[in-house]
C-alpha cells in the first residue's frame, strides 16, 4: 500500500494535476454528473483503507 500512495504522487504525461490531487479536487459544479464523479472519486478513495 506504501508505494501505491507514493505513486499517487506522480503526475501523468500530459496531466496537471497528479492522481492525489485529482481525487482531492472538489466538483466546481453541482449537477448530476459532477455528483457521479464525486461518488466515484470516494470508491477510489475507499480502496485504499485509509481509515485506522
């Protein structure tokens, strides 16, 4: 899990932001589809059972 979270850190080619930051980013709309994205940026979030 260590180096999962590490590589988190790395910004992709062709990205801005890197992944960590992008599952940080709050929706900057409220529609249906930002709130679906919401929803999945917390799934991904959840895999890493961060939680103590």
């Amino acid at each position: 899990m260590p180096g999962d979270l590490v590589a988190m850190l790395k910004t992709r080619e062709g990205s801005r932001f890197s992944e960590l930051e992008r599952l940080h980013r709050p929706p900057t709309r409220m529609t249906r589809t930002a709130f679906a994205r919401a929803l999945e940026r917390a799934d991904e979030i959840s895999a890493y059972r961060l939680a103590g």
